[in-house]
C-alpha cells in the first residue's frame, strides 16, 4: 500500500510518498498552499497526485 504524507503549511504543502511496502519514503513535492482560493487548485493537485501514485492511505503531520 503506498501512504502519501502531507506536511501542511500555510504558504506551502510538502508531499511525500512511501514505496509500496510501507518501509520507505520519498520526497515527492511542494506545492503553494492557496487553500483560501476559490479556485481550489490545491485539492485538485493533491487529487491528480492520489491517482498518479495510486496512494491507498494518506498521513497529515501537524505543523508543530
């Protein structure tokens, strides 16, 4: 199963996947946070990258 973490920031939102096994995990991007964006251009990027990396499980850090 591959787990795409999600570390939200409230400029920019770095994305990381882990390889198939769950023991690994890659850097895969940042993206501009423009949440607050009609547009929604955030969550259609994160739900083109979910299909692309056919990610199963998905892991949010909290910004500490």
């Amino acid at each position: 199963m591959k787990i795409l973490a999600i570390d939200f920031g409230t400029k920019k939102i770095g994305l990381a996947v882990s390889d198939p096994t769950e023991k690994i995990t890659f850097p895969l991007e940042v993206i501009e946070n423009q949440v607050f964006c009609k547009s929604g251009s955030v969550w259609l990027q994160l739900a083109k990258i979910i299909r692309r990396e056919k990610v199963e499980k998905i892991v949010v850090g909290v910004p500490v």
